[in-house]
C-alpha cells in the first residue's frame, strides 16, 4: 500500500510539469483561421500601444515648444519695452540738448554782436580822441607860451601816447573776444579761420563797394596774411579781378587799407603800382593768382567783403 501512495505522488508530479506543454500543444492545436484571428488581434494591440505612447510622446514635445515659443514672446515683448523705453529717453534727451543748443547758440550771437559793436565805437573814439588830441597839441605849439605851457604840451602828448596804446590794447582784446565768440558765417559768405568772406557777382566802383559792404556791418577785404590772400585767390575765377579795402587816394604811394594800417603784406604783380594813366590808379584789386594791382578807382570791378563771423 504505501508503494501504491507513493506511485500515485508520482505520476501526479508528472502530470503537473506536462501542463503547461499541453497548453502549447492545445495552442498548437488550434485551427490556421482562429490562428490568423488571434495574430491580428496581438497586431492590433502593439499598434494600439504604439499609437499610445506616440501620442503621449507628441503631447510632450508639443508641451516643450509650446513653453519655448512662451518664452520666446516673453523675450521679444521685454525687448521691445526696453527699446521702448530707450527711445522715449534718446527722445526727450534729444530736445533737451537741442533747446540748450538753440539758447546757447543765441547768446553767442548775442554776444558777438554786442562785441562787434563795442569794437566800432572804441574805432570810432579812437579817431575822435586822437583828433581831439591834436587838435589841443596845434592850439598849444601855435601860441607864444612859457616853459610851463610847453611842459604841458609835452604831459598832453605823452597823455596821448598812453590813451592811443591803450585804445590799441583794448580794441586788440575785442577783436581777440569777437574770434572767441565766433558762430558761422551768414549765408553766402565764406569763412576762413575766424573771418566771414563775401564776393559780389556785381560790379561796382571802389566807393561803392566800400559802402555795400558797410551794408552788411562790414568793410572791403584786409589781407594779413600769405594764407589769407591764398584763400582769397582760391576762390577767384580765372580771369576775374576783385577789389580790396587798400588805397593810396589820400597819399600817392602810401598805401593803407581801410581800417587806417599800412601794408604789413606786399603781393603787388610784377611792376605794380605803377599809378598808370592820366587819372591815376589809387585803388587796389586781386587777380586768380594771388597777386595785387593797382586801378582806377573809378573802374566798375566785382568787391570782397570781410567782417567777423
């Protein structure tokens, strides 16, 4: 009896580890269309999860460039405010400086103004005092005085000397202040360091042109300087003459410029001045080339003028 229990124990384990291989043989066993059926059914289902998981795969890369393309228009707004920003401050700080531009620019013209004609009257009393001067000197040497007289002759002269050296002094410091307040030149007028050049395309006698250029608060051309007539030359056409502010009528052979100096700058052409013909050349003019020629004064020629800028 127990080999009987123990055979049964037996053949029950080998049943039990056939099992499984039944199932196999049972799937095996299956017909070919419930095979097919149950293939397209395991198909089916990997499909399904394929689907699955790339959906879930697109919702997330959809969700990243979704937060980048966020991030992006955050960006691009925050830019755009502070250009915003900073052309609203470019803007205003562009008004600001134009308004002090425009009010600093008025008071330089102011300035020289005022300069230009304190600079005229000190000319204007320069003359009257030194006339004034000699007219005293002449008063004195014409009468028969004593020594006292003749030493107050000698305190008035050297009174003159010292109001003359004075008067020079300070109209040197006006024309040094003009320069310092130079703005630019008006329109059609050319400028060359701290001076403002006119050249007429009219013709006019040499008086003439000396009063049209006292029209515009200026007189004809005084040249100082090798510089200054080579400008002027530079902007002289071929074959055209100007007058310059330079004269002898006063004197013959003394020449003078308008503002009562002699020459300090000689440019004269070959053989000039010659005081050519019967009438006599006293006024000056200068060709394209720089060089000087005497004419008369009575010849309609074009003019330069000069003035501060």
């Amino acid at each position: 009896k127990k080999w009987d229990f123990a055979e049964r124990m037996e053949l029950e384990k080998q049943e039990q580890r056939k099992a499984p291989r039944g199932v196999v043989l049972s799937l095996l066993a299956l017909s070919p269309e419930r095979a097919v059926t149950l293939l397209y059914m395991l198909l089916a289902l990997t499909f399904v999860l394929f689907m699955a998981l790339t959906i879930i795969n697109v919702q997330r890369v959809s969700a990243v460039w979704e937060a980048l393309e966020q991030a992006r228009i955050r960006s691009e707004n925050s830019h755009m405010t502070a250009w915003h920003n900073l052309s609203e401050v470019q803007h205003t700080l562009d008004k600001q400086l134009s308004g002090e531009l425009k009010t600093i620019h008025g008071r330089l013209l102011n300035a020289s103004q005022e300069v230009e004609n304190m600079w005229w009257k000190m000319m204007q009393c320069k003359a009257e005092c030194g006339k004034e001067l000699s007219d005293r000197l002449r008063v004195l040497e014409e009468r028969d005085v004593l020594e006292p007289v003749l030493q107050q002759l000698a305190e008035v002269k050297e009174e003159q000397s010292r109001v003359s050296a004075l008067l020079d002094t300070a109209l040197e410091e006006t024309r040094n202040l003009s320069e310092i307040f130079c703005t630019r030149c008006p329109t059609g007028w050319q400028q060359f360091a701290k001076t403002c050049y006119f050249f007429s395309t009219a013709v006019k006698p040499w008086q003439a042109a000396k009063e049209s250029c006292a029209d515009f608060n200026a007189h004809l051309a005084i040249i100082d300087t090798e510089q200054e007539n080579k400008f002027l030359a530079n902007q002289i056409l071929e074959n055209r003459v100007f007058w310059l502010g330079l004269t002898d009528m006063h004197k013959e052979g003394d020449w003078q410029w308008v503002d009562g100096r002699s020459l300090s700058l000689s440019v004269w052409n070959s053989g000039e001045p010659n005081n050519a013909g019967d009438h006599g050349e006293d006024c000056a003019m200068i060709y394209s080339n720089g060089r000087w020629n005497d004419a008369p004064c009575s010849n309609a020629e074009a003019w330069i003028c000069e003035r501060s800028c």
